[in-house]
C-alpha cells in the first residue's frame, strides 16, 4: 500500500489538487480529503460527490456509489469534515469512534484501504491533528497501484507543501548496530520507487528481528516527496505499534524546514545527533528488549 500525503494552507491549491487528482484518473475512493471548513468541505465534496445536502447525524446522507462523508468531533480542535471512500480507513487511524457514521457504500466498497488499528492509529492521529489544528488541510491517498501512487505524488508535489526537487544521490538504505538499536542510514531520496520502499522494507525486516530502538539517520537525504512524508508517517507509527520508538536524526536545514512545515517535527522524535538519539530512547523498553 502506498500512502501519499498533501498539506495545504490555501483551500483554492487543494481544490486545484482535487481536481487535478481526478483528472490525472485518481479514482475517488483512492483520495481522503480532511478539513475542518465546512464551506471548504462542500466544495471539496462536490468534486468528490461526497457532499449531498448536509451533515446530518454526524454524516452526510448517503447514496449508492455516492463517496462517504463523515462529520467527526475531535477533542481540542472541534468539527472535522471528512470526504472520501477512504475516510472508512482512515477514520481507523483518526478515532473518535466515528467508523459507524461511514455509509454503507463506502463499509462494502472492496477496494477502500482497510482500516489500521491500535497504537499505530493513535501516532497517525496525532499527526493529522497537528496539521488540522493549524487550520490547514489535508489529502490522503491511498493506493496499491504504483501508476495512480505516481500521479497523485506529481500532482501533491507540485502544489502541496513541498521541498524543491535538487539534484540527489542514488537512494540506498543500510543499517548499523548501536548497542541495543539500530541506525538506518537512508542516502539520497526518500520518494516513491527512490528510496521509501527500501526504507520500508529495512524496517519491516528490524522489526520481524524484534528489534524496538531504531535511529533514522537523514544527514544524506536531499529529497522527500509526498510518498515519502506518508512513508515516514506510517513507519513513525508501525514502530510504536511493534512497542518501539524511533528517532531522527541529522535532518538537513531542508528537510527540518519540510519537517516544519508539514507538522511533522510535532509527531517525530527529532534529536541532534546519534549520542542524543541513544540517551533519548525509554530505558524500560531498553531492558524488555535486552530480557527478551
């Protein structure tokens, strides 16, 4: 599953975004589109044939093939409007206890990602409620199609928040053993087919090792795209899931600027350094790892 994700702060780029997704053949279940506007939402919708009338009962009414809307209550920041098939899953990952507020086009649409539970949906949410609260919005897309994940990147590159594409390294990804954790060294982009599905992979194996301290080292990482911001979300809340933590380190003045930009450095754990990164990690976890 590939996850790309877009942060707008003016509603007419993600309107643009929107409709550029379509038109670039984004099929409407693939895109989830987060926003606390209500006007924003209505026009949103239209475009995703979410909006039919008003949220009633917590959710827009319902049609068959009609996407799903879905009004959602968040503590501490208020109404959240959320539009698409895929708001089925991600609703998993915000909470709130909303999923029964999706219709039932969207519960029996077999090709909307399944939802993620657990401590992993807790990290996503965090993240999208540090973005929203900002009063910024979000598009999630969520496909298993390598062509739809490449178009809906081009287009949340171009007018979501983004860094600019410079020239980059070959994307590799390697590991070192630091006591009890593990450094992930990740050179030059982390970006679809360019270095996410490595880091992925890198991971998923670590954490079938059972490994549970992982240090994420972006010294030698000039680019990251959309896919790579949902890759680094999704890895952040994989590795809590698992009873781990992972920290970042030596991001450029570019990737900390994106970092900041997204609300990403409010979710990551971001230190100086390796020495940093090591003294930070839960020294509990450090002996339930060294026991096991």
């Amino acid at each position: 599953m590939e996850t790309a994700i877009g942060v707008f702060a003016v509603r007419e780029r993600a309107e643009e975004a929107v409709k550029n997704l379509l038109d670039h053949h984004v099929p409407k279940d693939s895109i989830v589109y987060l926003t606390r506007s209500e006007s924003e939402a209505k026009s949103i919708g239209k475009e995703l044939g979410a909006y039919t009338g008003g949220f009633v009962g917590g959710a827009a009414g319902l049609s068959a093939g009609v996407a799903a809307a879905t009004l959602l209550a968040i503590p501490g920041i208020g109404p959240v409007f959320a539009l698409g098939f895929g708001a089925a899953a991600l609703l998993g990952l915000v909470g709130a206890g909303a999923g029964a507020a999706v219709g039932q086009s969207a519960a029996h649409d077999s090709s909307a990602p399944s939802p993620t539970t657990g401590e992993a949906s807790a990290q996503d949410s965090a993240y999208f409620r540090e973005v929203l609260n900002e009063g910024h919005s979000l598009i999630v897309v969520r496909t298993e199609s390598a062509q739809v994940a490449a178009s809906a990147c081009k287009v949340l590159d171009e007018l979501g928040m983004t860094m600019k594409k410079g020239a980059s390294q070959k994307s590799k990804v390697t590991t070192r053993e630091l006591g009890d954790a593990v450094a992930v060294d990740v050179v030059g982009k982390i970006a679809l087919g360019e270095g996410s599905g490595q880091m992925r992979g890198t991971i998923r194996t670590l954490m079938e090792e059972g490994k549970k301290h992982i240090v994420l080292n972006l010294a030698a990482v000039d680019f990251i795209d959309s896919s790579g911001l949902g890759e680094l979300v999704r890895t952040h809340a994989t590795i809590r899931s698992h009873g781990g933590q992972m920290k970042i380190v030596n991001p450029s003045k570019h990737v900390h600027d994106l970092f900041k930009m997204t609300k990403l450095d409010r979710v990551l754990d971001i230190e100086q350094d390796e020495a940093s990164a090591l003294n930070s990690f839960d020294p509990g976890q450090a002996s339930a790892q060294t026991a096991g």
